[in-house]
C-alpha cells in the first residue's frame, strides 16, 4: 500500500485490520456490538453523504435557478425599458406636433385678426367714403337749387322792371 491511505500512517492500517480480525475482542468488548456500531457509524455516514449530496444538488440546482430567473428578469426589465423609451419618443413626437399645429394655429388667427382689423378698416372708409360722396351730391343738388333760386329771383326781378305790380287793393277787388 502507499503511504496516502488514512493520512499515510501505517500504524493506522495495522490497527484498522486487527480490529476487524478480532471484531474489536481485544479491546473488551463483544464482536457482534462492534460490528453493529461499526454498521451503524457508515450507514449513519452514507446517510450523511446522501443528504450533503442532496444539498448540494439543491444547492446547486437552486444556483441555476435563481441564474435563470435573473437572466429572464434582466431580459424583461430591458424589454420594458425599451417599451417604455418607445412610450416616451411617441409622446414626445406626440406633443411636438401638437406644439407645431398649435403654432400654425396661432399665426393664421393673428392673421385672421389682421384681415379682419384691415376689413373693419376698409368698411369704415368705405363708410366715409360714402357720406362725402352723398354730401357732394347734395352740395351738387344744393348747388343747383341755390342757382335755380337766383335765377328765378332775377327773372321776376326783371319782369318786375316790366310789369307794374298792381295794387293789392285792385289785386283783391279783381279776386271777387
């Protein structure tokens, strides 16, 4: 044998056989006890083993789980991350045409505002135009009786170098 078993001692492999050549006789007690203890001792390790062997592969198996659950949690808060970048770019696309339609909004109702300020402005001067252009006409109408006036008042100032007016006496006399 090497001197690697039980520690390299070979004293140890000596004692080890002699106790179970004489089923532990030498040390005073009975064989049988031995041997059962014994048994009892390397089942009681196997049981051990096993249970360590089934933790481990537990432990071992619980290790892999968890490297799968946080992988798939990491590929989901990714997942999410994405969506939620996605989310955010089509509200800021969103609100951008929203502020550029109400931007256009705004400056065809200044313009409306201006056509309809130049509109109320072109109506009123209209409106004036209108009144002077009425006035001139009546200046004209004006005119015209005004000359109309003198110039019958002249006509009958010459007819009346012409004609003697009569009496207002003889005027009324002539009525009945």
């Amino acid at each position: 044998m090497n001197e690697s078993i039980l520690g390299g001692g070979w004293l140890a492999v000596i004692v080890i056989i002699v106790v179970l050549m004489f089923g532990g006789r030498l040390f005073g007690g009975d064989a049988g006890r031995t041997e059962a203890a014994i048994n009892a001792a390397v089942n009681n390790q196997s049981t051990q083993n096993g249970i360590r062997d089934v933790l481990l592969s537990s432990a071992n198996n619980n290790y892999e789980t968890a490297q799968l659950v946080t992988q798939q949690t990491m590929t989901l808060m990714e997942q999410n991350n994405a969506n939620q970048i996605n989310v955010l770019q089509g509200f800021n696309a969103m609100n951008l045409a929203n502020a550029n339609a109400f931007a256009e909004i705004r400056q065809q109702m200044a313009a409306l505002g201006y056509q309809m300020q130049s509109c109320c402005c072109e109506i009123k001067t209209q409106m004036l135009q209108n009144r002077l252009d009425e006035a001139e006409r009546r200046n004209v109408v004006l005119d015209g009786q005004i000359s109309n006036y003198n110039q019958t008042q002249t006509l009958l100032g010459t007819l009346g170098r012409w004609v003697a007016n009569p009496p207002v006496a003889e005027a009324a006399a002539a009525a009945y």
